[in-house]
C-alpha cells in the first residue's frame, strides 16, 4: 500500500522518479505551483493531491513562455 503522505524528497525521488530535483519540487511548493501542507519547518504532499496536480499538469499541451506575440 503506498503512503497517503509524501515528504519533499520522496515527490522528487519516488513519485516524479527523480524527473525534477528536491531543490526544484521545495521551489514550485513555494511559488504556489504543487499542492501542499507546510507542517514546521517542512512540507507534506497528499498523494491524492499531487495525482491530481499531475493529471492536470500533463493534460495540457506545453507552452514556451519566452516566445512573444506579435
């Protein structure tokens, strides 16, 4: 059974399968990007949340946000 609760470093290494860095994952938490709880000092991400985030995330078709319109 997997855990209902995830640590930082368990999203970067177990459920993103080292796809994003623990540094980048503690970033995108900060900026409001990935759901989560901060709980002290650190943060907790329910993996129903993050499913959820992902599903989301990797529905949509990438964008370049440097390229201008004009």
């Amino acid at each position: 059974m997997s855990q209902e609760f995830l640590t930082a470093q368990q999203v970067a290494r177990e459920y993103l399968n080292d796809v994003c860095s623990y540094h980048k994952i503690l970033r995108l938490t900060r900026e409001g990007q990935i759901p989560a709880t901060k709980l002290g000092k650190s943060y907790l991400y329910k993996r129903s949340h993050l499913d959820e985030w992902a599903s989301d995330q990797f529905s949509r078709p990438a964008t370049n946000e440097t390229t201008q319109k004009g």
